[in-house]
C-alpha cells in the first residue's frame, strides 16, 4: 500500500512526539542553583536510577523526558544537597543520647540537668554528657566536681565541654582511670588544686577516662547514626565529613551502609592512632557508594576556650601560658612523612597561631609546591600575618567553620588581644590563598544548621543579629562563596566533586528544596530558611 507523502511526515511526527526517555524523577518549575563552574541556574533537571541525567528548562526536560514521578516544586529554589566539610557525625548521634548541657548558664544549671538524666536513666553504667561552655558562666572560671561526688558517689561521671577540648569528671570516674593529683601528661592537663584533684582534664588528659567507658554495641551506633542521619537530612545536608573515627567505627558504619540501615553519605577521616595505620595505609583508601575513608585527623593542639590553643605569644588574659602542642614536634612530622608516598590526606587540627605554623612547615617541607594532595588544616583558626601565603605555597587547604567565629567573637579577643585577632577568623584572607574554602560546622561543637554557617560566613553574625555590623565583616564571604563552600568545594575537599556537590549530568541526586532562596532572601530572614524537603540518590529522605 502506498502511504502519501503527507502522511508520512505526519507518522515521523507523531514517533518523535513519544519519544521522551522514561525516568525516575522530573523535578521542574524551580530555581534551580547547579552550583557548576558558571554558578548557572536551570528550571528542571531530570533524575534516574539515582544520577543526574539532564538540567534545562522546564519544556526541555518535560518534553524530552517521561518521569515516573514529577515533582513540582513550585518556584522554589533547589540546592546541591549540602555537604558538612568538618563534622563529628558518630560523636553528634552520641551527644543525642547524652546529657544536654548546651547552652547552661551556670555550672549550677549543668548540674541540674545531670540530676534530671540519672533520674530518667537509672540503668545507664555511666552518667555522660556534653556541651559546657564556662564562657558562658558568671565569672567565665572553670567549675570543679565537688557537687558531683555528693550526688554521685559510686557511679562514673563524664561531662565533656562543648569543643570536646576539656571535660569534668567525678572522684568515681577519675578513681577508674587510676588517675593521682599532681599526675603529668604530654599535650594535657589534669587540674590539680591544694594536692586534690578538682576532676577539670584538658585536651589529652579526657583519654584516660573516655578510655574506660564501655564499648558501643551495635544496637548503640544504629541509634546514634538513625537519629544525627534524620537530623542532618531535616537541614538539607546530604554528605557529611567524620573527623576522627576508629577503624571498629567505620567497620560498624559500613555494615549498616551496606545492609540500608544507615543512608547518609560519608567521608571519613581516620584518627591518628597505630591501629588504624596497620589497618589502612598497606591497603589505600576504602571506597563504597556511601562511604571514602581517605584521611587521617591529627590534632596539633587544643581550644581557644580552654586555653589549649597553642600560640606564639602568651595568652593575654593568663600571662603565664602559651597552650601547648598535644603531641611532639617530631611525632608530626613523621605522620607527614608517612601519608607523603600514599593517596591519603593529611588533616591536621590546628587553633593557635603556634600551631598553624608549625604543621604549615612542616606541610611545606614535605609537600615541597604545588600539588593535588589536599592536605588540609582543620579550623585554621589563628594565623599569623606572615603565615597567611603558606597555605598557597603548597597547595593547603584551609578548612573553617563560619559559626566558630560567631560563637568565639564574644571572648575571643580576651584571649589574644586586639593584634593577634586580626588574623582569626579571617576567612576571606584564607579563600584568597587557593580561591576556594571548604565550610563546615564542626558539629556537635556548634550547631548542625547549615543555615546558621551560611548566615555566619555572609553577615559575621550569630543567631541572635549581634553585632550589628557583624564581626569583622571585612572577611565575610560573599553568598555565592558561602554556597559554593558548603557544596562543591566542600566535596573537592574530599575528593568528591565528581560525584556531588553540584546538580550536573552524572552526578548523584542529591538536593534539597527550601522555603526561602539563599541567594536572594534578605540577610535578616536568612535564619527563617528550611528544607522543605532533601533527596539523596533521588530518593526523598526528608519532607513532605
């Protein structure tokens, strides 16, 4: 049978009208911030079997492709899913299920809070709790454990402050770890008081009874790990940073990976501890879907706040120290000498200006220019003007987080006075050395919004609006820096940016949907932004 001409053409038509391509998931009718390298924007983006398959207009996708589900989001703007570049994930799941003391404005009120918890948990072996802050106390002075030993005579006490820099432990706890008044450590201090220990243990001081409390189970991490999981995913993030877990740790978390008990991305830096040397370096780094163990977290020195920081120049509000570094100068320099020939990072913990210099050379030493091995100092916190180009000079990376800056501004100074504070804090002296910055949070040290880092990195402000004119606003990023640190530099800090980060062909899809649009909402209504709803792989993990 001959078919006319005409009707031919009109038989191409109608194939080609059906031929859209079936997926997962169209999400459409959005503002859609890619965060490629053009920091473009798009309407709609398709989504199959997990992955990113096209971005474009709304008639783009929606003629060109057949989504089994369409997702509508109504003029909303779409992020990356955020990624945490320096959290304590395991730590945060733990703090959950510990006694709050966040936020106490006394030791008085601390106390309380820990009667209310023995009282509700009797069957807990141990009494632990976290988030003490003396700077938030009349009188900013450290408190002792008289008042615990009479509450708690014959059941261990362990209350870490809120840097994890500094705990309070009672007669009974400090009585299991064998500790003695008058006892000396390397990189930590044990208080003692009229020859009685007043249960005050700094820096590497808390091992000694962290180290006596029980083991986790496997019921425990499933806890822990659900409950920061659902947290994490309710403020848009999709991939956090773990710094500093044991191998049994990973070990666990991969096991419930595995089994889909656990969903949460994760890049794991291992602690700087002999086993996990045994256990990784003669292997490489281990990759799975969800999980890149390729770091080590090393620590140089302590906190700001409990006076651990180390720096050049006394503190100025205690004349008579300098902090200190938590381990040798020799025992730094070998772990850099023995993550030099492998493909693991170097991830060193450094506050002080003492310390950032020395882990600095000892990076340029052995690094020797410029390089793609991402080593990278953790909070860079107080820099020394003439240690500012050490990070470009070998291609370190400095990773901060925003809100440590907003909580320390209202004693910060105290400690290192007007001079030394000019060069704290100071991301944007810090972003011009690589022309990129990973933010994190640092979480449960500060709080795990990512919209409290975003508001802290643009306006220098804390929670509350203070100070009006922000914090030293000279080293505020810009909006477009904020996101970019909290998505794709944050995953090029580990490695990542080819699989997230940024809505791009390829990619996994993984994003969030908010309430108010970030690049375009007024500063004041910043903190006034949820997530309305969070994907990970394309499947939805929160909202809605």
């Amino acid at each position: 049978m001959h078919i006319p001409k005409v009707c031919f053409v009109l038989l191409l038509f109608c194939i080609s009208c059906n031929s859209s391509t079936d997926v997962d998931t169209i999400v459409h009718n959005g503002v859609v911030y890619t965060v490629d390298k053009n920091f473009s924007t798009v309407q709609a983006f398709a989504v199959d079997d997990g992955k990113i398959v096209a971005t474009g207009t709304n008639e783009e996708i929606l003629e060109n492709y057949n989504g089994k589900e369409k997702v509508d989001v109504g003029g909303r703007a779409v992020y990356p899913g955020f990624i945490d570049a320096h959290a304590h994930f395991l730590g945060y799941g733990q703090s959950l299920f510990a006694v709050d003391l966040f936020g106490t404005r006394s030791w008085e009120e601390a106390v309380k809070r820990v009667q209310k918890f023995a009282s509700e948990h009797p069957e807990e072996a141990w009494i632990v709790g976290r988030g003490w802050d003396q700077n938030k106390w009349p009188g900013k002075a450290f408190a002792n454990n008289d008042r615990l030993n009479e509450l708690f005579p014959d059941k261990p006490v362990f209350l870490t402050r809120v840097d994890g820099h500094a705990a309070m432990a009672n007669q009974k706890a400090l009585d299991l770890a064998g500790i003695k008044p008058g006892q000396k450590l390397t990189g930590g201090e044990i208080e003692t008081k009229g020859g009685k220990l007043t249960g005050l243990l700094i820096d590497n001081a808390k091992g000694l009874v962290g180290s006596r409390q029980p083991a986790a189970t496997i019921n425990d991490y499933v806890k822990w790990l659900t409950a920061a999981q659902n947290n994490c995913f309710a403020v848009g993030l999709t991939t956090v940073t773990d710094c500093g877990l044991m191998y049994n740790d990973v070990e666990a978390i991969d096991g419930l990976q595995k089994e889909g008990k656990i969903d949460m991305r994760m890049y794991i830096m291992l602690s700087d501890d002999p086993a996990n040397y045994d256990k990784y370096l003669a292997k490489g780094p281990y990759k799975t879907e969800r999980m890149f163990v390729k770091g080590f977290k090393v620590y140089a020195d302590g906190a700001l706040g409990s006076r651990g920081a180390c720096l050049l120049q006394p503190y100025a509000d205690r004349h008579d120290s300098y902090g200190f570094l938590l381990r040798t100068k020799a025992h730094y320099d070998s772990v850099a000498q023995l993550l030099a020939p492998t493909a693991f990072q170097m991830c060193t913990h450094a506050i002080g200006d003492s310390a950032n210099r020395e882990i600095l050379n000892i990076y340029n030493r052995v690094l020797n220019g410029a390089n793609d091995k991402r080593w990278r100092i953790e909070h860079a916190q107080v820099i020394n003007w003439n240690d500012f180009s050490l990070f470009s000079k070998s291609t370190i990376v400095p990773s901060v987080q925003p809100t440590h800056a907003t909580s320390d501004m209202y004693w910060a100074q105290e400690r290192v006075g007007p001079e030394r504070i000019t060069g704290a804090y100071a991301y944007k002296q810090l972003l011009m050395q690589n022309g990129w910055l990973p933010l994190g949070t640092d979480f449960p040290v500060e709080d795990i919004s990512t919209f409290k880092t975003f508001f802290a990195a643009v306006a220098r402000k804390d929670d509350k609006g203070f100070p009006a004119k922000g914090f030293q606003p000279e080293n505020a990023l810009t909006r477009e820096q904020a996101l970019r640190g909290m998505t794709i530099w944050a995953a090029r800090a580990g490695f990542l940016e080819k699989e997230c980060g940024s809505i791009e062909k390829g990619k996994n899809a993984d994003f969030t949907i908010l309430s108010n649009d970030l690049m375009k909402v007024p500063e004041d209504r910043i903190l006034q932004t949820k997530a309305v709803s969070t994907y990970l792989a394309g499947k939805k993990v929160f909202g809605k």
